[in-house]
C-alpha cells in the first residue's frame, strides 16, 4: 500500500537529482552517534584534539565537512523520527521528551519513510543498532508491556513484536531497542534474540531502566556486536550486486559509557573519551569494509550526530565536568549541552563523503539539518514522493555536490528542545521561543561558565541571538529587534500552522501544537527577570 504512494501521489519536484547517465545508483550510509558533542570530532578544533577520531576527520577530509548542521531535537527520539519520515517530531504526538521504555509506535502505520522510500528504488535496507522509537511487545496478559517489581516483565518473548524497522521499510534489522532500556538482549528482525529470563543486575552495572535481562547480558559487549554486524551487512550487500541503505544508529557515546578493555586508556578524557574514540573505531571499520568490496567510490557515507552531549547526571563527569577534569570542551564554542534550545544543543558535527561527486576537502557552513535527508535520498534516487510526506525535508544535494543556488536551501529551521520548547534560525539569527535557552534545570549551565563567559541575567519573555557575531550566545538582543523577533515569531506560527515548512499544500498536525507561553508576550515586555 505505501510502496504505491509513490507513484498516484501528488508528488514533490526534486531540484537537483541523479543524472540519468548513472547507471547505478550509490549505496547510502548513515552513521549516527548517539550524545557526540560537536567539539568531539578533530576535523572541528582548532588545536589537536585530546580524542583522536582518525576515521571520522577522514571523511571530513576526502568529502564535505558542515559547520552549522543541526538534529532536529535536542533530544534522541524525535530527532531519529525526523530522519526517518522528513518531518518534525514536534507535530506527531511525541511533542516533549523521548519514547519511554516499552513505549508504543511512534511512526504510524501508514507513514512513508526514508526506508521505504529507498526500498520501492531497489535497495536493500538494514538498519543496525539503536531503534527508539517503539515497539508494540505482545503481552501475555493482554495489558500494555512493563517490567513488574520483580524486574521482569509481562511480554511474550516467543512471539513477534510489530511497529519496528521491519514494519517502517527496513529489510534488515539488528540492534536493541536503547542500551540502557529492557528487554536487555538483541534485537533481530521482529524477535528478541533469545528469551531473557533473569532480572537485570541493577543501577550499579548500569541497568538503570528494571527489566529483564539474557543470562549472560553484558552492556559493555552491545557496540562490538553492532559493529560486527554492520560490517557483515556491507559485505553481503556488496556481494549482491544491488545498491543498499544502512543506518547505523550507533549506541556511543550514550549512557551506559563502556569503552571496550582494547579501547581503555586510549585518550586522557576518561571512559567517555575512550567511548569516543571506540566509536570512530566503528566508522573505520565500515570504511575500511566499503575498500575490500570494491565500493567506496560509489558509496555516499554521513556521519553525525543526534544531539549535543550529555550533562553530569547518568553520564559522569558530563560535558560541562569534563572542561574542568579534563580540559576537554565537547561543546566547543558553543552554549549548551543536550535538551537545551542554545546552540550545542542541537549543532552538531556532520561530515559525507561521496567519491564520485563530493570534492574532497569541502567545507560547508550553510545551515542543514537532519530533516533533509528524506529529500536529499529522493533526489539522489530520481525518486518522487507524496506531497504529504517529508513536509519538512529540503534537498541538498546542491551544496553537497557545490552547485550555486543563489539562495539558502533552508528559508528557516526549527529546533526543539527536551521539554517541547521551541526556537527557531534563520539566517544568521535565532529566536529562542521562551525566556532561556537551558533545558536542563538542575543540572544545566554552572555558574563557574556563566563567570567565565560574562552571561548575565535578562529580563526579557525570550532571547535572540546574531550567530555570527556572537557563536556563544551571550548577547540577547530580543528587546533591541522587536521587528526582527515579530518576523521570527510569525515564519514560527506560520510553519507550526501550515503542517509543513516546505512549498506544499497545507498539511494538519497529528495533534495541536502549542508554542510556550512566555513567548506570546509582546517583544520588548518585560518578564521576570531569569538566570540564563
């Protein structure tokens, strides 16, 4: 039924497409770390790196490395959604916060995904690692899946689950559901590998969600199998002849940080720059696969990120702990950390690498997001998909490829933070649509970085930033612009309203959408004053 919405459609017109002289189309690789920080990648500092990441600053070298690129969310599930279906998760139901544990669908049956979309053109598609976004688990009780008091659970593990990448496209699956959420055991295809039966061993060995575990279940072993597994689906795709889809989806260098025994003591930021540095490992080995088949030239890889990096909490020390411990700065120049509305929230490090057709050493500071790879894969396709679909996703292949457009791909990009507040860039500035960009609360922004870089208090009902002149977000200009903040305010309202960001009819919501509060107050009122 899906596969047909491509062709009695209404369909999008793609800009920029494939030439038809290509005789085969490119397999397509997206990696996505899970909590990498901007300023964890080489390839993005100034001076060496205290975490060497050899195979991602490689990419960056022989492709297109972006500066301003952006995951849809500051947080994990709605961002994942996003790649999948090029639309913001903040107009289906999940509208703040992730999927919880045993939590339901999010993708509805009937939406076309980047999957789906590759599938109907001919490629193989695997999806390797972390999924979250839902499961429907059958239940031997009939009520919905949960872990009891004695950390196990009422899920019938000998029958299939629905709603997960097998349902959404993906012929291939391999991966858990999150690292640090039940069932603890692999998942493949639409079964667990294995029935768990054991309790998990608690919070100290990092089984911070109750549930049940596989006897045996080591969190620590989680990446080297992904990785072993990924690299198997190159080298049978590749021996098949026909041209394939893989998402990556790592589960580094989020909760639970395990570097492997061979990894430890590699860097001198701890276990979470061992993780890191075990993460690009996993990179190096898929491109050193791609080498041995014979298909690198052919091959368009990404690597990014799905937001900023974790502050202390499960994570220790955090992004904001490791300044001070290590002298390592995961946020780089930028303020903010994972959930927030501010910059290293959201920005994080993108890099493609396309042999045939990105130039090597290309460097992009145009404004991007992860939205837009439903409808750059379209275009790279040849494909036509459904005006109803992907109402957020532009295509750039122009900037991947270096065509002048004589305009910005993007007119404007949203961003949303942990707790469903919203903000949102165009051009050189962003309006954050509510009275600070901190997301985090109590375990946001210290004092001794406020010191340090002279953030001051404000008492205005929002902020707004010129990022080119002021990367760090210290000089709030929302009372000085009031028609730069109307202007902002009505492209947000509009996008939110018209279902869609794109050219397009206009599409509905799955549920209303309600910009916060504060930000309906007049530019220039005074609020209570708040410590950014």
């Amino acid at each position: 039924m899906k596969a047909l919405l491509s062709l009695f459609s209404a369909a999008l017109l793609l800009p920029s497409v494939l030439p038809a002289a290509e005789t085969k189309p490119p397999n397509i690789i997206f990696i996505l770390a899970d909590d990498l920080g901007y300023g964890d990648i080489g390839a993005y500092k100034k001076q060496p790196s205290k975490i060497p990441t050899p195979n991602v600053d490689r990419i960056a070298k022989e492709g297109i490395r972006f500066t301003d690129a952006h995951s849809p969310a500051s947080v994990c599930s709605p961002t994942r959604y996003a790649l999948m279906t090029g639309r913001y998760a903040w107009r289906s139901k999940l509208q703040q916060g992730v999927v919880a544990p045993w939590g339901a669908p999010l993708l509805q049956d009937a939406q076309y995904t980047v999957a789906e979309l590759l599938h109907d053109h001919g490629y193989t598609t695997g999806l390797i690692g972390k999924w979250h976004l839902g499961i429907q688990w059958p239940t031997k009780d009939g009520q919905p899946a949960s872990a009891g008091e004695d950390r196990l659970s009422n899920v019938d593990f000998t029958q299939p689950f629905k709603g997960g990448p097998l349902d959404h496209g993906f012929d291939h699956y391999f991966g858990v559901d999150v690292p640090n959420y039940p069932p603890y055991c692999f998942l493949k295809n639409d079964r667990t590998v294995g029935i768990p039966t054991l309790p998990d061993t608690g919070r100290a060995d990092g089984f911070n969600r109750p549930g049940p575990m596989m006897p045996g279940w080591k969190l620590v072993d989680i990446l080297p199998e992904l990785n072993r597994q990924a690299v198997s689906f190159v080298e049978t795709s590749a021996k098949s002849g026909k041209p394939f889809f893989l998402y990556y989806a790592l589960t580094s260098p989020h909760y639970p940080v395990v570097p492997a025994k061979e990894f430890q003591g590699k860097t001198t930021v701890g276990d979470y720059g061992d993780f890191v540095f075990q993460t690009d490992w996993c990179v190096g080995q898929i491109l050193e696969a791609l080498e041995r088949e014979g298909i690198a030239d052919n091959t368009l890889v990404i690597f990014t990120s799905d937001n900023g990096p974790e502050v202390t909490g499960e994570v220790k020390p955090g992004v904001y702990d490791r300044v001070q411990q290590y002298k390592h700065h995961s946020l780089d120049g930028l303020r903010g950390a994972k959930r927030d509305l501010w910059e290293a929230g959201h920005r994080v490090p993108f890099v493609a690498r396309w042999p045939r057709k990105i130039a090597a050493g290309s460097v992009n500071d145009e404004t991007i997001c992860h939205v837009d790879f439903m409808s750059t894969a379209a275009a790279i396709v040849g494909a036509e998909y459904p005006a109803e679909a992907a109402v957020d996703s532009h295509n750039l292949l122009s900037i991947l490829w270096n065509d002048k457009l004589g305009r910005p791909v993007r007119e404007g990009t949203v961003h949303h933070s942990g707790s469903g507040r919203f903000a949102i860039r165009k051009g050189d500035w962003v309006l954050i649509a509510h009275v600070t960009g901190d997301d985090n609360r109590r375990a946001g922004e210290p004092e001794w970085m406020k010191k340090q870089r002279g953030y001051t208090a404000h008492d205005q009902p929002g902020e707004l930033y010129n990022l080119k002149e002021d990367l760090i977000e210290k000089n709030n200009l929302y009372a000085a612009k009031p028609e730069l903040v109307a202007e902002l305010r009505a492209l947000l309202e509009k996008y939110v309203a018209e279902g869609r960001s794109t050219p397009g009819p206009t599409q509905a919501n799955d549920v209303p959408v309600v910009i916060s509060k504060p930000f309906q107050n007049q530019p220039g009122k005074k609020a209570k004053a708040v410590r950014p």
